[in-house]
C-alpha cells in the first residue's frame, strides 16, 4: 500500500509539469544554553518556490461501503475503526478470521473496513514510514556524531548548555533523540529541511528556527525539543486513533487520510503548526521533507523493518516495588517524556509520613519489574533492556525516571525481577513529591499504558482517566484510583486481592 500510493503520486507528478496549482512529573528538559546567533534566512526562497503539485484524492464513498486495506505496523482495531469512521464490531463482521481480543494486527495482512466518508480528508501520499520516526532498530549503527562532522552545515560548529554539560549540535540532537525515542536522522532531516543545518554555513536569524512559538523556547536546541515533542503528539495520537482532524497555522482543517501510517501522520500534524497552504503541501509532499530524508540518508522505504509485529504481548511485569510493600498509586497514565502523548508512563511514590520531596526510606527503593539489563542510567532515566541485547532500541525496555544518583543501578548492571534499581525521588525533571515514574517502548516505541496492549503490573491493568494523571489501576474486582494525594484509596501492593 505504502510504495502503490508513493509510485502513484510520482506518476501524477511527472504527468501534471506543466500544470502547476504540570503536576506530579513534569518532563520538561533543562532551559539552560547559551545559543548561537544566525545569519541567513529561507522566507523569500520559501515564497518565491513554486507551488506543489496536487496529489489524488478519494472518492466518495457509500456509508459502510468495504474498503480494500493492508494492515500496517502498530495498527490496531480501535485506532482503525476511529480512522475510517467506524466500529470495531464492524471492522470484526468483515473479517471473521480476526479474533475479537486482538491486539496490534499483523502488518501486510489484508482487511476489508466498512468506511463511512469524511470530507475534506488529506493526501495519500505516505511521508515517512513508523520504523524511520521512532529511535528504534532503523538507526542501530547510525553515528550522529559522524554524519554530522561530515557535513558542511552550521550545525557542526553549534554548542548549547543542556543538563549541566556543553552539548555540540550532534550531542544535542542525540540528546533528545533518546529521551524522547524519536530518530535522530528525522530530527536531522528536518533541521536541514526548515533550517538548512548540513548545508548552509550560518543558521537562519529567525530564533525560532522551527516556526515553533512558545514563549522562551525560541533558542535552536529548545526548538529541537519543541519539535521532538509536537512530532510524539501527533504519532501517538493517530496510533490509538483520537488525532482524527486539527488546524493549521490559518485555522484550517485538515483530516488525514484514513490509508497513513502514524510517522507521515505526525509529519502532517507537525507541519500544520507552523505551514498553511502551499508551504504545508510542499512539506508533506514528495518534495519536501520526505524528499530531504531520501536525499541524506536513501529512500527509508526501502529498509525492511517491522516495527510492531502482529499479536505484540506484554512480557510478565511485577509493580516497581517489592512485593511485601504497599505504595501509592500518585499518577495515573501522563506522558512518557516531554508534555502530551504518549500517555505510556505511571507513578508510584513510597509511604512516607510527609509529602513533598523527601528522601524514602532505606527499605522503600524501587524494584526491576523484570530481569533485564541496565542500558542506561543518568538524571534522564533508567533504561532497562530485557531482551539483554544490550540495546535500548530493540525489544521490550522498561522506562525509569525520578530514581535518585545515590544507590541508583549502574550502567551494565544485570538484575533480577526485584532487584533494587534505585530509590523514588524527585531528581530528573520537576516532581512535587517523591516517585518513581515508569513507562514502557518496544523497538523504540512508546507503549500507550491503557491501550490493547495495557500496562499491567503483578495483575494489576492500567486504565486512563479523563485527563493525565487520572486513572485506575483494576485486578479482579478491586480498584485503586490514582491521586497525588496518597490516600487509602491509591494504596496498592503485589498480594492483593
């Protein structure tokens, strides 16, 4: 579907020449840099570039007509069903084979979906696909570093001060690559696209490099954050199917084709933020950033890589704290990193007779949900790799923020399902108590905590509430609410019921 739709666009194109048309855990990285000044500018090359050509569009379809649709990775049925304007139970009569508690389906594999039209719903045209947006195993044996120095652009002589360190622009864009679990060769692609950052000799002088406002965020490695983070809201949100329309930068709507594929989605979504008209079609299109990233780094399409295979199983997980403990659940689903979605990550913080941030008791440290292998350890996080490759961008790895430097498990350390792997605290970000907040990625990917695929701990599963920070936790027929409060309620261990 995704190379029939690509070769489909650039036949039009070759055919159509010469017609022309906070609260509990705030993950907000530091602010701290001292930013390079700028000197060129791309507006007038922008303004004066010719328009992008139009690209085929759907018919109109009869409501409930069966529409032909390959499955890609990460698809599930309830993100389908909201995409194409239908049901589940719907989706299920048209394909009995599918079995009714399937969780993500198997990509290649061929569906009928009952479609009820939309209007206005955007291009076909397939940006980027998942594996090359996510930090995952696409970019094993990719060095930044390396790519970066060989490139003539201002981004090689570009420092920022970040988290208590000078940072080149390579370390800088590796730097939010992992703590957001977005591609470094993306975020390169569209540093260059935007701001020309591997080819021109000076930056442009508008500060906000990006086109991303936020009042003092305007420096380029905070746009680069600001863009990490708006590029996850979009993905995320089209994954588990609630992006379904939103505006661009002139308050016009653009619905998504239901056909794409979550990385040109998010492309689209990021793209409405700060282009309209011609400029956002250009960016979407196939010449712009997608063309960019083919120019660096080869057609990514071309790469053989499921992300998320079909039937993804959450391996066995115990709570974050040993099992003869009662914690408190203080946050319910809230984002893994960053602001927004992914909502992959939940709290637990310690008995404690006061609140606020407070050192925990020597027996309340935080546990290995899991064997596996500590692949990172830093302020940042701590990753925990349980298929003990050795590589935070394969498999399953369990997420660990706000665990204390003193005591916390090392780089390399292999531990064993309740082992210690530090203590709650409020280091890594902001935090208005003492916690541990976990969260979960496969091959790279965010795993929403109340999905097909739910965040379940000793039994307990993970439900969202109305917004971030709410929630349940549910086993058997007891329930725990989720409050930063840390009453009764929230209380929960590994034994009961």
């Amino acid at each position: 579907m995704n190379k029939a739709i690509r070769k489909l666009h650039t036949a039009f194109t070759v055919l159509s020449t010469a017609v022309m048309v906070l609260t509990s855990c705030n993950l907000q990285p530091s602010r701290s840099e001292i930013p390079n000044t700028s000197a060129t500018d791309q507006a007038d090359e922008w303004s004066n570039a010719t328009p992008p050509t139009p690209v085929p569009v759907r018919p109109t379809y009869k409501p409930g007509e069966l529409v032909d649709y390959t499955a890609q990775t990460g698809d599930t049925l309830p993100a389908l069903a909201a995409r194409f304007n239908t049901t589940v139970d719907e989706i299920l009569l048209a394909n009995t084979f599918i079995p009714r508690d399937a969780t993500t389906m198997p990509p290649g594999m061929g569906m009928k979906i009952p479609i009820y039209y939309r209007a206005l719903w955007g291009s076909p045209f397939q940006i980027i696909p998942d594996h090359a947006f996510v930090n995952g195993p696409a970019d094993n044996g990719f060095n930044t570093a390396a790519f970066v120095a060989s490139q003539a652009g201002w981004l090689k002589n570009y420092r920022a001060y970040v988290s208590g360190s000078w940072r080149s622009g390579a370390e800088l864009v590796d730097y939010v690559a992992v703590n957001y679990s977005v591609s470094p060769r993306l975020l390169l692609a569209i540093l260059e696209y935007q701001g020309g950052a591997l080819t021109q000799a000076e930056p442009p002088t508008n500060r906000n490099l990006l086109g991303l406002i936020r009042p003092f965020w305007d420096s380029h490695y905070l746009q680069i954050v600001l863009a990490a983070n708006t590029l996850n809201n979009g993905y995320y949100a089209w994954r588990i199917g609630t992006l379904i329309e939103f505006e661009d930068a002139n308050k016009i709507l653009i619905r998504p084709d239901p056909w794409q594929n979550a990385g040109s989605a998010a492309l689209q979504y990021y793209y409405s933020r700060m282009f309209t008209g011609d400029e956002f079609t250009r960016a979407t299109g196939s010449e712009g950033l997608s063309k960019t990233y083919a120019d660096l780094f080869g057609d990514p399409w071309l790469e053989n890589f499921e992300l998320i295979p079909g039937s993804l199983q959450q391996p066995d997980l115990n709570l974050p704290f040993p099992n003869n403990q009662t914690w408190s659940y203080t946050g319910g689903p809230h984002t893994s990193w960053g602001t927004g979605e992914p909502f992959a990550a939940v709290d637990f913080a310690p008995p404690q007779e006061q609140s606020g941030c407070y050192p925990a008791k020597p027996e309340n440290f935080a546990t290995s949900v899991a064997d596996g292998l500590v692949v990172r350890s830093t302020v940042d996080g701590v990753a925990l790799d349980l298929d003990r490759d050795g590589n935070e961008r394969t498999g399953w790895v369990i997420y660990y923020l706000h665990l204390a430097t003193d005591q916390r498990a090392p780089l390399g350390a292999d531990l064993k399902a309740g082992d210690k792997i530090g203590y709650p605290s409020c280091e890594g970000g902001r935090s208005t108590g003492t916690h541990v907040h976990v969260a979960r990625k496969y091959n790279g990917e965010w795993i929403v905590a109340d999905s097909v695929i739910p965040f379940t701990m000793n039994g307990w599963v993970t439900r969202s509430g109305s917004r971030a920070y709410l929630g349940t936790l549910a086993k058997g027929g007891a329930i725990v609410i989720a409050c930063e409060c840390g009453d009764a309620y929230t209380s929960v261990n590994a034994n009961f019921p």
